[in-house]
C-alpha cells in the first residue's frame, strides 16, 4: 500500500549526493586564481561539459515544478507546438544565433558587449535593469523549491527547538538559500560546473530508473481512457489534441505561437547562467553545446512530461480513486497556487515506493542547488561586473583578490534578497507565466538591443536606450498591475458604465492579460522602437556605420586565429554553417540532429494535415505521444551513457589546462579603448612563467 512520507534510506540517497558536492567543491577551490576563473572557468570548457552542466543548471527544481503545474492543464499538447519550434530551434544553432557573435566578443557579461557596442552609461543602465529582472525573477526559487520539499516529504509546518517553535519553511529558506551562496561564493563558475555535471550525470540516471518504474505501473490503455473521458466532459480542452485546447485558460494555442516569437526575439538575452555563456573554449565548441543539448535532455524532457500525465490519470481515473482520495484530501489543507504546485509533487510521495522517493527527492535537491548556485552567481556578478566596476572607472583599478571578495560579498546579497522575496511576495499566476513578465524587465527591450548590436551597423545608442527604458518601464508597470488589481479592479468599476463595471468585477481576481501576451507585445515593440530611433538618429546626425568585424575580431581584428580558413569549406557546407571548424564527426551529429528535429517536424504536418482532413481519430494522437516518450526514453539509455564517458573527458582537459595557464588580470570583464581589457590571454606551461595567486 503507497503511503506519504521519507524513511533512512530515502533520507540516505540525498545524504550521500549531498556529502559528494561538498568534495567537488572542496577540490575546485585550488583553481580558483583570477576573476576570469571565478566567471567564467577561464573559457576552457568543452562542448561536452557545457551541454551537460548548463542543462542541468536550466532545469532547477522550480522549473521541474513548473512543467508540472503547466502540462498538468494542457497536457500533451504543448508538445506538438514544440514539434513547429524544433526547425526554428535547429536553424538558430546552426547559425549560431546570437550567442556565437556575442563569444566571438570575447566579453565576460552581455553589459560588458554593451559598452563596447554603445556606452558605459548604458552599459551601467542594462546592468542594473538585468540585475533587477534577475534578482526578482529568481526571487521566488527558493519558496517554490522549499514548499516542494515540504508536501513531497510531509514535513511538518512547524517544529521545537526546546520551548521556541520554529517555521520549518523559514528555516529550510534560510538551509536552501545558503547551500545557493556557499557553493557559488567558494568554487565560482568551475565548482558550479563541477557540481553541475555530478547532478547532471545522476539526475540522467535517476530519471532513467523513475521513467522504469512509471511505465510499469501506468499502463498507456488507462492513461489513454482518462484523457479521452476528460475530453468528452471537457470540449475544447483536449489534453492530447492540439486543435482542441481553445478554453485551456492560459495555455491555448496562442501562448505556444507567441513562446516561439519569443524564443527569436529574445534569444540569449537570459543571463541566469551568464558564466556558461563565456565558458566555452570558442564560439564553435559553444555552438556544438547546443546541438548535444538536442540528445542529452531526451531522458529529462519525456520524464517531465510523463509524471503530470501520470498524476492527471491517478485523479481522474477510477482505478485510483481510493488512493487519489488520500492524496485529495492532504490537498484540501492548501489553497491557491500552493494546490496547484502541491498536486504532483504529493502524487509522487505517495505512489514511489522507499528508495525512490529518495531518489526523486535528491534529483530534486541538485535540481535546486544547481539553479541556486548559477543563478546567484550570475546576478551577483552582473552587479559588480556591469555597475559598480563601470562608475568606479576612473579609480585605481581592483586587484584580483579584491574583485573575487566583491564578487562574493554580491552573491551573499543577492541570497538575502531572494530570502526576503521568498518570505514575503504572494504569487497570483503560474510560475512560467511570472517567469515571462520579471524576465521582461530586461528582455523586452534588451532583445532589439542585443541582436540588433550584433548584426546590424547601424544600430545607434538613442535606438539602445529608448528600447531598454521602453521595456524595462512596461514590464515593471505589468508587474504592478498585477500585484494590485485585486484592490484595483474594484475602485475602477466605481468609475465605468454597467457593463464596463461587471467586467471588470468577473475579473478582479487576477489580471486578466497574461504574461504571456503582455511580453511579447513589450518584446515586438521594443524592436520596433530600437530600429526606429536608430535611424532617426543616424539620419540626423549622420553617424558612421559601426565597426562590426573589430568588435566581433574578424579578418584583420583576429588576433588569436579563431577564424582561420573557417569558410574554406564548400558552398553547400557554408549554406549550412558548416565551416572548416566542423570534424568528421561533427557533422555527423549535425545531421543527425537536423534528422531527429525533421521527423518530428514531419508528424506536425502529418498532424495538421490530418485534422483538416479528418483522417486522425483521438486513438491516433494518444498513439503519437506514446511512440514519442517511449522512443526518448529507449534513446536516452544510450545517450546518458555517451555524455557521461565524453563528459569525464572534457572535465580532464578542462583542470589540464587550468593547472597551466598563465592568468591574466586584466582579463577581469573592464572595457579599454571599446574593446575587452583581457585581450591576448595565453596558455603556457606553469613553469615557464608564475601564475597570480
């Protein structure tokens, strides 16, 4: 019989994961030299460990939860808009998109690039706006993730310490925010990579094992009748069927067409793992991470989207409902969006058996703690990097020792913040939609911002500060609404018409346009405002075209020969981004990956094809995403092997060539003459010159 709760051994399994990251870092503090090693391990990962520690840092334990609470409402059906996104995803890693010219800069932060494209002024504005959408965007991880622990363990809502009574979410607040700073402060971005991988590796493995244990004991007949009952009782709200899902609130058709603009628009604008964005070895190494992030996330991606389905079939279907009535009734002491966040966490404590309730549970603990660490490192480093470096300009330069106790002394703040955010702020929609609009603050003007810098000799800094201030201040006044609407709605409807009045009074609980729509309007606009004053501006003051090859260090300005002969290669190979950086077997997963990404866009066609023609019945598209998580999962056991033996490879050369590096402190984020400070860094053996200590 299934019952509630953590026993030894389960408490055992995240223990011991636990003690293992604590050794990880212990060992990566003795490579820790220069502020170039805090930010950015040095620029000398390879493809392998980027594919798989940036993945990792990605998929936190509130994005986890937040795949949950969304594909708990729209079920399968988000994943059939992701098969028209494939396409698009695989052309910007072919290309490059943005993040190859932005490592081609050779700068540490995106605000850095910004300088040398527009303005230290503007360099110090951007910082401020990303570290603000950081730092409240990321405000509310450590609530989710601790109320995560709280239902899926059943810990109690309070405890004694002798005759004080103590709130075990505070005090878990206070354990998972300051695990978050300890690990970023100490190891910098080479601990934070270090223990990436040791939770990339286990929660790949981990996720094999639950994936197991799931499709035995859910059998697809029983979830193919619960989706199939529901969308009888429910018309437009097909779980299964996308062109069934208009009344699905939230998470219709239009919320996935506006995800895929925005995933253009806004490409690399998100620098919550900032320091992976400067860690690879070159921008090709850089792009190849992309293309293996395609294989690695197969296993993660089929599970998270298998356990709500799991969860949807033990609510709804009768042979759950003694079970589903226990788990229903632990629901019922919550109320708002903690039901919501509740649900498919308390399913799983209730249907794993001992051991691999442990097993989810330190899944879930890495998950947190590898969001934590990156994302605290990245906004504590934005803050020093991107502001006060900037105003500080003109004094005597910081040395290296002083730059990293800067540096840690913002990670500590941007903990106590999000302590504070945690503990306070009252969340009224999903989690994914909050995302969007504190990611807005910065992304909304920051996307025509980024890309057109990149690409466009034309773009001006009026066109850059327009943008920025236009998004930011949007973004910030949505955000406001939201908050205060339910006080709002009423005292308008003190002042509109009848009707006017009742609309407004059906809908004063929650702002009744969603993040969703709100950021992509910011984020369109934005690009149209950048472009706009840009020429404005260079048609009134008749300003030169911008320099793009110095800045991107191209022909003359490629002082390092990253670009050497690297479009030698045939016409055909240079339609398709192919240059001479790419090996034998580069190509083969090229094209391997554009396969995979064209099967599945085929299937969209198929699909489309076959609603208008009434060809496909409810049986076949319950069959499409049987045959598509169980062909991830089968894949999965191989391509979790691969990255593990490839990454241990990577992780070898990566301490080899920090154990011989001569530093280079001015290689610390500063902006001379419109280019990076750090210009020039070598590799020679430890012997022939000191390194800085």
């Amino acid at each position: 019989m299934p019952s509630f709760g953590m026993h030894a051994i389960d408490w055992a399994i995240v223990a011991t994961l636990f003690v293992l990251l604590i050794f990880v870092l212990v060992y990566c503090q003795k490579y820790i030299k220069s502020t170039a090693d805090f930010l950015a391990a040095n620029r000398c990962a390879g493809r392998y460990l980027l594919a798989i520690t940036s993945g990792i840092a990605g998929i936190g334990a509130i994005s986890i939860v937040a795949s949950f609470e969304a594909t708990y409402a729209y079920g399968f059906s988000g994943t059939f808009w992701g098969f028209l996104s494939g396409p698009i995803g695989m052309i910007i890693s072919i290309t490059g998109w943005v993040y190859y010219r932005l490592r081609e800069t050779r700068c540490l932060t995106m605000a850095q690039f910004f300088e040398i494209r527009y303005s230290r002024s503007f360099r110090i504005f951007s910082g401020i706006m990303g570290w603000l959408s950081g730092i409240l965007n990321y405000g509310i991880f450590p609530a989710v993730s601790v109320k995560f622990f709280i239902y899926f363990c059943q810990l109690p809502q309070t405890f004694h310490i002798g005759p004080i009574e103590c709130s075990t979410y505070v005090c878990l607040l206070i354990f998972a925010i300051s695990m978050g700073v300890i690990f970023a402060i100490f190891g910098g971005q080479i601990a934070i990579m270090m223990t990436d991988f040791l939770q990339g590796v286990f929660c790949n493995v981990a996720f094999l094992i639950l994936m197991i244990y799931l499709v035995r004991h859910f059998n697809w007949n029983t979830i193919f009748e619960s989706l199939l009952a529901h969308a009888e009782a429910n018309p437009a709200q097909s779980m299964f069927n996308p062109f069934q899902t208009t009344a699905i609130k939230d998470f219709n058709i239009w919320y996935f067409l506006m995800g895929i603009a925005l995933t253009i628009l806004s490409n690399g604008t998100w620098q919550g793992s900032s320091g992976y964005t400067a860690a690879a070895k070159t921008a090709h190494e850089a792009k190849m991470s992309r293309f293996l992030g395609t294989w690695r996330s197969l296993v993660q991606n089929g599970l998270i989207l298998f356990i709500p389905i799991c969860a949807f079939t033990f609510f709804n279907h009768a042979n759950f409902a003694e079970h589903a009535s226990v788990v229903k009734g632990a629901l019922d002491q919550l109320s708002g969006q903690d039901v919501v966040q509740a649900r498919v966490p308390l399913f799983l404590a209730y249907m794993l058996p001992t051991g691999l309730v442990g097993l989810f549970a330190a899944v879930m603990f890495a998950a947190m703690l590898s969001t934590d660490d990156t994302y605290m490192h990245s906004w504590g480093a934005i803050l020093i990097q991107d502001v006060i470096m900037p105003f500080r300009k003109s004094k005597k330069p910081l040395s290296a020792k002083q730059h990293l106790l800067w540096l840690r002394l913002s990670i500590v703040f941007v903990g106590v913040f999000a302590f504070f955010f945690s503990w306070l702020f009252k969340q009224t929609e999903y989690i994914v939609l909050f995302f969007q609009i504190t990611g807005a603050i910065f992304t909304g003007g920051a996307g025509a911002v980024l890309i057109g810098g990149l690409y466009s000799k034309t773009g001006s800094t009026l066109g850059a500060w327009v943008a920025m201030i236009f998004g930011s201040a949007t973004a910030l006044g949505s955000i406001a609404l939201q908050q205060t609407w339910t006080r709002l709605a009423p005292w308008l409807a003190g002042f509109c018409s009848e009707a006017n009045a009742q609309w407004l009074l059906a809908h004063a609980d929650r702002f009744p346009i969603n993040s969703q729509i709100l950021t992509f309007v910011i984020t369109l606009s934005g690009f149209f405002i950048y472009f706009l004053f840009s020429y404005l501006d260079r048609k009134i003051h008749k300003l030169p075209a911008f320099n793009l090859n110095k800045m991107l260090h191209r022909g003359e300005y490629d002082t390092m020969g990253e670009h050497k002969e690297n479009w030698s290669a045939g016409r055909i190979w240079r339609i398709l981004g192919l240059t001479n950086e790419f090996t034998f077997f580069d190509r083969c997963l090229f094209f391997a990956s554009i396969c995979w990404t064209l099967i599945w866009f085929i299937c969209f066609f198929i699909g489309l094809f076959s609603h208008f023609t009434g060809a496909w019945d409810a049986l076949n598209w319950l069959k499409l995403w049987r045959f598509y998580v169980m062909l991830g999962f089968v894949l999965g056991i191989g391509t979790t092997i691969w990255f593990l033996i490839c990454g241990l490879i990577d992780i070898r050369k990566l301490f080899g060539t920090l154990s011989t590096m001569v530093r280079n402190e001015a290689d610390n984020g500063s902006v001379v003459d419109g280019q990076n400070a750090g210009e020039g860094a070598t590799l020679a053996p430890a012997e022939k010159a000191p390194e800085t200590k």
